[in-house]
C-alpha cells in the first residue's frame, strides 16, 4: 500500500511541481558555472546504496573548497542556492528517486556511508524501511545548518549530538509507522516550510 502511494503521489506532484522544477533549474543553471543537479552516494533499504538527486545549491567542487558539513553562513552556497535551501525546493528532485524506488515520500532520511558505518547497528534496524524525503528529524532538524554553525566544532557535533538524535527519531518513526502518521508528517512538513519560525530548534542555544 505505502508503495502505491508513493508511486501515486510523485507521479502527481511531478506533474504539479513541473514549473518549479523547470524555474528552479534555470535558476541555478542562470546563477553560477555547474551543474544543475547534485548527485551524491546514499545508503538505502536493506544498505543497498543509491543517487540521491538534489538541485545544486553550492559552487562546483564544494567538498574540496571547505568541510564536509554545511555550516551556518557557508560561503560556498550560492545566493539562489541560500533561496533553494530556506524553502526545501533544492529536495523536489527527490521525487524522482521516489518513483524509481530508491526513497518513500516519507521515512528517515538517508545518510551517507561512512556515517551509516559509524552506527551500522542502529541502521540495520531503520534501513529495513525505504528511506524519505521526510521525517521527524527532517522536521525536528530543519535548521540544521544553523545549529552547526553555532557549534565549535560542527563534525563533532553532528556525529556526538544531532546523528544519535536523528537516529532515535527514525527508530520512532519506525515503530509508529502508518499511512495516517505518514500523511501527519507530510502535513507538519508543509507546516514547518510556510511557517519557519513556528519551528523550534531542538537544541536552542
């Protein structure tokens, strides 16, 4: 069932979403030398690795110019990609990944492999579920950037404090899983993007 709503829901929302996805691209295509899509290697359902789709928001070679995390005001981002990122658009392309199989509409969020390595017990459990394109933590953690902005030292908070706690937010996500908690996040998901300010930090400073 929760596969044929996805499949439902992306071939729709693509259809829907079609002109934000066109102006997006221009956008960044417009605004600086690069690709328009940003591909990178994620983990999914049962560890099998994928390409998740993003539309590019920082300049080529981004990884080589500064950390791995994205943090706070980082001068890599470009001005569109600032907009794309406050707004969620930068994530539409993942509908695709949705329709081919490799994510859900909604599940926990697909980490990188050497993250996933770091905590290959616990995701043997939450990767026994497609990941989504939201979650808790994608609504508990939206300001991601920010927080890690204000850290000392972002790697090691990020791996400390905020992974451990999107972990034990996608196990309750798992354990709560259902079509009507599913259309619930999708909801709080909108929510938070309309009205960012209404989004509490889940570790204010």
């Amino acid at each position: 069932m929760k596969r044929l709503i996805d499949l439902a829901a992306a071939t729709v929302g693509l259809v829907l979403v079609s002109p934000l996805l066109l102006l997006s691209a221009a956008l960044v295509r417009l605004s600086s030398p690069g690709p328009v899509l940003f591909r990178q290697e994620r983990i999914g359902r049962g560890f099998r690795p994928f390409t998740i789709y993003k539309f590019r928001t920082m300049v080529v070679d981004a990884p080589k110019l500064g950390a791995a995390i994205t943090c706070g005001d980082d001068p890599r981002i470009t001005t569109i990609g600032r907009l794309l990122r406050r707004t969620k658009l930068d994530e539409l392309p993942q509908l695709f990944n949705v329709l081919v199989g490799d994510m859900s509409l909604v599940g926990p969020r697909p980490e990188v492999p050497r993250y996933v390595e770091m905590f290959r017990e616990d995701f043997a459990e939450i990767l026994a579920v497609r990941p989504g394109i939201t979650d808790l933590a994608s609504i508990a953690y939206r300001n991601e950037s920010d927080i890690l902005g204000r850290a000392s030292d972002p790697q090691a908070e990020y791996v400390e404090r905020i992974l451990p706690d999107k972990i034990r937010l996608a196990k309750e996500y798992r354990r709560r899983s259902s079509v009507l908690f599913d259309l619930q996040l999708i909801v709080r998901t909108i929510a938070a993007i309309a009205m960012p300010s209404t989004t509490r930090s889940p570790h204010p400073s």
